[in-house]
C-alpha cells in the first residue's frame, strides 16, 4: 500500500465531507492544503495559506497522533512556521485571535472564504482582537530568501519536495531512497543508509534518522534532520501521521528502530502497526536482527522486532510496560 502513487485515485481515503466543505484526503492533499515554505512571501499570500490552513485543521478528521497541544499547532498555523519553542508569548495569542476571527468567519461565508473577502471583513472590524490579527496579517511581509534563513523557521514541504524523502520497502528485505533532482523530479532508487546522518530528536547521536509513516502508509525519512529547521512536521507540512520516530539503516537493512518524536508524541501502539505494514510487505524487512529501542522505566531496553510484535500480540497490556521516551524525574 505504500507502493501507490500518492497522485493515484487508489491511495488511502481518509477524506469525508462536513457542512458546505470537502475535506481533502490522502498524503498530498492532507500536507497540501495550505502550501510549503518556498512559497512568495506577502500579507496576502500568506494569510490565504493561513485560511486553508484553518480551514483543513477544523474539518479534516486524521486519527493518528497529532502534534503536542498549542505547541505544534502555533508552528502548522504560523505561515512563517517558527518553531514552537521558539515562538514569542504574544505571537501565539495573536495566531489564537486569527484562527477564532476565521472560524467566524468561516460560519459567514462557508468555503467562500479566502484572503481577499476575509480582509475586507477583517477591516471593518475594530475591537481590540481584531486590531491585534490586523497586526499579524500586516507582519506577514518576510520574503522567500529571508524565510529560507530565518534560524526559527521549521521547512515544511510540499508533494513535490516529498517526494525526494519517500522510502521504498522492497520485498528483498531492503529500504530504498530517492537519489536526484528534486527541481527535475527525477530519482534513482538506491538503498537508504542512516549512517552519516544525525536526528535532532536526540542531539548528538549518529546513525540515525527521523522517518513518519503518512495517513497513506507511505513512509518518508530524511538525513537532514535539525533541530529548529526540519523535524518530523516537515515531511507532511504539519498534519497528521500514523507513526513517527527514528531509526538505524545500514545500506537499506532495518537495524533499529524507535517511536522518539518530539512533535508527534507518538504511542507504542502506533509503532507497533507500523511495524506490522511493514511485515506484510516482506518479514525479512524485518530480519536483519533488528531491535525496537523503549524504555523501561529510566532503562534503555533494546527489544528484537521479532519478539516486540509476539510479546504484543500475545499479551493486550505488554506495551504498557514500556514508554517510547526517558520519563522524567
């Protein structure tokens, strides 16, 4: 299932409909709906990609895990899309006043709504919110080069862009990348390795890279990882996944992997499918003595996928012994 073009009318449906909207479906459209980050940048421009962004954010129903609270929703809201962690106190009340104004406005106007007559309602506003959103909007002038460099700027793509992160599981057992062009869109498939590659997840560690597994079933991983710059949000633009984390591939070969995703906050049990999507594709993407890394307690415990899935499958509560992340304290 992670074969299928993500333009085909044969990927995943995820998508229904809600009053007077279509919700979008599939990889694309649920990551499309609001645009990457190379987009022009101006008040306009980017306050139509924040309306669509509402817009899909309110009606689209993903039922994998989602970002951590305000956090990651100020990073998907924000068209310059800062870091969480980065933003000011005052930008995510602004962003909070702007996607309530939408809302209401949405409630107006239905799917009418765009940056044109939204602006042009917004204007005739003057109570203090709608000063404030006013501000926003107006803020919204940073170009593309400088976005490109902005320290706080998390990229997110779009299908194009994606395309270069998609992975491959083959039925030898091995994990393929895309080698090439992005511009061209021209790729050769060759084995993924994770060797030279650092995961912001865990400052420090090598060998190791962030991947998702998108509404599709399709996975993405990338080498590019940086903390402030491209997290596990930038592969879908911020939407919804089914699993995330990190893992280790040696020239295509699983050798380990974990569900460590600051944004996603993701579950075992999330891990736990994914796994399982993979083992119908080919067990031996799962032989090379490949581990599940958990932890039990303040322990780092190495588990072979093998028994990870057996022990689950065997036992409803097994997973409930283990936590994806250190716990604190």
């Amino acid at each position: 299932m992670y074969l299928v073009p993500e333009t085909s009318d044969d990927s995943y449906k995820h998508g229904s409909s809600y009053g007077k909207y279509s919700v979008p479906s599939t990889d694309v459209s649920a990551a499309d709906a609001v645009g990457s980050t190379d987009a022009a940048g101006s008040p306009r421009v980017m306050l139509e990609r924040f309306i669509r962004e509402i817009k899909h954010s309110h009606l689209y129903g993903g039922s994998g895990p989602k970002g951590k609270a305000m956090i990651m929703k100020n990073e998907r809201l924000d068209p310059e899309h800062q870091a969480g962690f980065l933003q000011e106190e005052l930008l995510g009340e602004q962003l909070k006043l702007a996607e309530m104004m939408v809302v209401q406005y949405l409630g107006i106007v239905g799917d009418h709504a765009n940056a044109s007559n939204f602006g042009e309602w917004l204007e005739k506003q003057d109570d203090v919110g709608a000063r404030l959103v006013k501000a926003l909007v107006a803020s919204w002038t940073t170009s593309d080069a400088v976005l490109k460099r902005l320290d706080g700027m998390v990229r997110y793509l779009d299908m194009e862009q994606r395309q270069k992160y998609v992975l491959e599981p083959g039925g030898d057992g091995l994990f393929y990348c895309r080698e090439g062009s992005e511009a061209a869109l021209k790729f050769e498939r060759v084995p993924f390795d994770t060797s030279k590659s650092t995961a912001a997840v865990r400052p420090g560690s090598r060998g190791v890279a962030i991947w998702v597994q998108g509404p599709s079933g399709r996975f993405y991983s990338s080498n590019e990882s940086k903390e402030g710059k491209f997290h596990h949000s930038s592969f879908l633009a911020g939407r919804e996944v089914k699993a995330a984390g990190d893992w280790c591939v040696e020239q295509g070969r699983l050798k380990s992997i974990s569900a460590m995703s600051g944004h996603y906050h993701p579950t075992l049990e999330s891990l736990k499918r994914a796994l399982l999507d993979l083992q119908a594709v080919s067990r031996q993407l799962l032989g090379w003595g490949s581990v599940v890394e958990v932890y039990q307690g303040q322990t780092e415990v190495k588990i072979p996928v093998r028994t990870f899935l057996d022990e689950a499958a065997k036992n409803p509560k097994y997973l409930d012994g283990y936590t994806p992340f250190k716990p604190r304290g």
